[in-house]
C-alpha cells in the first residue's frame, strides 16, 4: 500500500513517518506542501492521503478523488477544515487522529494563569528593563469561577487539573458527562456560564449550530472584567465581537491559540508579509491578549501519535479492518 504524506514537517515528522511507514509495511509519498490541485498528482496510485489542517473544499476533494483517493486522514482531532459532506458525496471515508488531551489542557490552564495574572504585559516590561508594578495587578484563581465550555477528553482534563487551585469550577455540554457530575461540577445553561464565569474557556468543536458562540450578545451577558480563552477552533468566537469587548473594557483579558481564518496561515514564516487577518493584527495589539499560532497540542507525545495513529487508519482501511479513526 502507498500514502501520500502532506504537510509534511522535515524537523519533526519525517523521521517518524520513516520509522512508521517502515514498520507498518506502507510506501510513503512525502511531500513538504498543502495539498492543491498541482500537487494531487502525488497521490496516484495512493488510496490515502495524510493531512494536516489545510482546508478540503469539495472542488480539492474532486481533484483527490479523480486520482484514485478514497481515504482522507487527518493528523489533528478537528476535522471541520475537510468539506465531509462532499467527500461522503465522492465515495471517500475521512479520518482523524486524535491525541492524548493533556497537551492541549496544560496550555489551556497556562494561558488562563497567564491572562489572570497580566503575564503579557509583565514579560514585554521585563524586556525594556521597566521593573514598576502599576497595571500588572492580578487574581486569583481560587476567587474566581472558571467555566469550561464542553467536556469530552480535553475539557475534562481542564477541569482535572483546575481541581487543585481551589477555584468554583461550571461546566456546559450538550451532552452532560457523569464524570463531571460524580466530581461535583454543575453543568449549567449558556446562559448561567455569561453570568457566573470570571474565567471561559472553550473546549468544544466547531459545527454549524456553535459557530460564533461568543458573540456580541452572549458577551454582553457575561461579568464585566471576563477573560476568555480558546485552544478549541477560532470560529466559535466572533473576532469583531471580542475586540468590540476588549476595547469597551468588558472583556478583560484573553488567551487565544486559535483565531478565525487562520487557514493558510500559521505553520508558516510570515515575517516579511503583509497578512490578510486584520482582527489577528488587532487581537496581537492588545496589551492584554496572549496569541499564539494553534500550537496547544504540540508536544513530543502528540506529534508521535498522529503520525503513528494516521497511517494505522490508512492500513485499518486499506486491510478492510475495523477503523477506530474513521469520522461516522
């Protein structure tokens, strides 16, 4: 069997896929770019493709599947980036590869250490040598409740490790977990969450009925002074709403590791280019907003089971086998 690897990092990941591909018995096409339309050509004679988050219209899928593709994995949990729809449209089964949530958690809780305690603004002082203390003012944990915005692995893991700062902790899910609840975390309504929480953070997946979440009316609801962070998809949060909030002074700070359309964008050097993501230009202003580049997840152990978990799923599919990483 053969698969053709895309976005495929030389400083981390090539001396995995090697390893793995070897191991695995698969032929592996390795390519350094997205997929487009120039470089589908790679993939023939490749029932699979390995990808990363680069967004899968239907119009690129076609491209994929007039080339023999029938299986499309994605090294990442998310999946909202790939038209599924489409490809269920044209014959082709899409995959994840989920990773363990602890990466993603212990970011989470950084960033909302970081944003409660200004760490933005005392790093940038530090740097100027400006060693004065007006403005760096923080909080507590444990006098704030922290509501956490969906409980599957992730969210759950969040309100593990929040367990020990002695903060009131609120959840909310569709789907009420019995973990959460023997651990004596209410799940309340949206609506609780906008009034009760000092501290947001989203954990939840990106789907048509939760895109832009936050938005200008949910923020008008919450506490004044709330601080919000997402290490989840940048769409659940409407970009113009939370600069609207920050610069009324509502909102009090933010970590952000996702923002929206970053598609295209991150995992790649910038530096010298002007951006076309003005509410990113905007965001990354703010003295009182951490950004980074939708990196939560990258740690030693996440980056070794999406390569190993991503080919497993190709030869679970091509051996017809039961395929744990196929999305339903």
């Amino acid at each position: 069997m053969k698969v053709t690897v895309y976005n495929c990092r030389a400083f981390d990941e090539k001396a995995l896929f090697e390893r793995y591909g070897k191991e695995l018995g698969i032929e592996l096409v390795l390519c350094p770019d997205a997929p487009d339309q120039e470089n589908a050509a790679l993939a023939k004679g490749s029932e699979c493709i390995d990808i990363i988050t680069s967004k899968m219209p239907k119009e690129l899928l076609k491209v994929f599947a007039d080339n023999g593709v029938k299986y499309v994995t994605t090294r990442t949990i998310g999946y909202d980036h790939i038209d599924v729809k489409a490809a269920k449209e044209l014959g082709m089964i899409v995959a994840n590869a989920p990773y363990g949530p602890c990466g993603v958690a212990d970011y989470a809780v950084m960033l909302i250490l970081m944003t409660i305690r200004k760490m933005k603004r005392i790093l940038e002082r530090t740097n100027i040598q400006d060693y004065s203390l007006q403005g760096i003012q923080g909080r507590e944990l444990k006098d704030l409740t922290v509501g956490v915005i969906g409980t599957g692995r992730i969210g759950r893991t969040v309100l593990t490790n929040l367990s020990g700062f002695g903060c009131r902790l609120i959840a909310y899910d569709l789907y009420e977990n019995e973990e959460v609840k023997k651990a004596g975390i209410p799940y309340v309504t949206l609506e609780e969450m906008w009034k009760q929480a000092d501290v947001i953070t989203l954990h939840a997946p990106l789907t048509d009925d939760n895109y832009h979440m936050i938005g200008k009316d949910a923020i008008h609801k919450m506490k004044d002074g709330v601080m919000i962070i997402n290490t989840a998809r940048g769409g659940l949060i409407d970009s113009e709403a939370l600069i609207q909030g920050i610069e009324s002074g509502k909102i009090g700070g933010a970590g952000l590791d996702v923002v929206e359309n970053e598609f295209g964008l991150y995992y790649y050097d910038h530096k010298s280019d002007i951006l076309n993501n003005r509410e990113l230009a905007i965001l990354r202003g703010f003295p009182n907003v951490t950004v980074s580049h939708h990196m939560a997840f990258y740690t030693d152990d996440c980056v070794e089971t999406v390569v190993r978990d991503s080919l497993l799923g190709c030869k679970c599919f091509t051996e017809g086998k039961e395929n744990p990483w196929e999305v339903k």
